[in-house]
C-alpha cells in the first residue's frame, strides 16, 4: 500500500514539511490499520486562504481527499486545524461517513443539510479529537524534530 500526501507549494510561508509529516503520521496510526482494502489513500493538503472557513475535507474519488487548511490563523490554531480535517479523511475513508443525495451519512445514519453545524456527529468526534491529536503528534520522536 503505497499511500501519498502532497502539500500544495505557496509563494508565501506555510508548515509544509511538518503539515506532510503530520497528515503521514496520522495516515498510518489512525487509518491504513483500519482500511478493509488494499487500495492507497491520497491526501492533497492544500493551505488556501480563499476558503471561508477555517478548513475544508473533501472526498474526492478513489481514495483521494482534499484538506484544505486556512492559514490566516496563527501556527498552533492552523495545526489543530489540520488536525480536524484529517479526522474527516479517517472519517470518509473507513466509511463511517459518506456525502450522499441532500445531506450526510454517518454510521448508517442519515443526516440532512439543515443538521445543525455542532450537532453533525462528525464534528463532534472531529471537534472532541483535534487537540488531543494534535498534542499526541507534537510529543511524537517525529513531531519534536520540528522548531517552533
Ligand atoms: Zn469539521
């Protein structure tokens, strides 16, 4: 299973080695031991300050998923951030949660458009786990190389 993460590159500064470290990390703790395929996944982080939001995941096709991170907050809101969104890759990969007709399921469960923003089950998890991966991937051997 040859998964791939790419950072899309910007004029101006963004975390990309780290953001890449990240997303590898949190692909194969948190998702391929769990996926009942043996397709890859693909990860496409792109850090976009045109979303009005502070972040976005989109799934794509074929195992392909766009994470885009609004950098105009400050390094440690950005990284959480791509926390959360890479907690909807997960999401969206070992099919918990998929965009079907007028809404979304999640666990067989179908929930319409007009579902309350922090009453989506996905964001609860995705809200609840943010921080806590976020501090797990900072005390990793991995996620100490990285200066801040
Ligand atoms: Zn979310």
């Amino acid at each position: 299973m040859t998964s791939m993460i790419n950072v899309r590159p910007r004029p101006y500064h963004i975390p990309a080695k780290e953001a890449k470290a990240l997303a590898d990390w949190f692909l194969r703790k948190y998702i391929e031991p769990y996926v009942k395929d043996e397709q890859p996944t693909f990860i496409d982080i792109s850090f976009n300050k045109k979303i009005d939001t502070l972040g976005l995941c989109s799934d794509e096709q074929d195992n392909e998923y766009l994470v885009e991170v609004n950098p105009i907050n400050g390094y440690n809101h950005m990284m959480k951030t791509l926390c959360h969104e890479l907690i909807h890759v997960k999401q969206y990969r070992l099919g918990e949660m998929k965009a079907v007709t007028g809404g979304t399921k999640w666990k067989k469960k179908k929930y319409d458009l007009s579902t309350p923003y922090h009453d989506c089950p996905w964001e609860v998890e995705a809200f609840k786990l943010e921080g806590r991966i976020w501090g797990i991937w900072q005390r990793t051997i991995e996620g100490r190389c990285f200066l801040r």
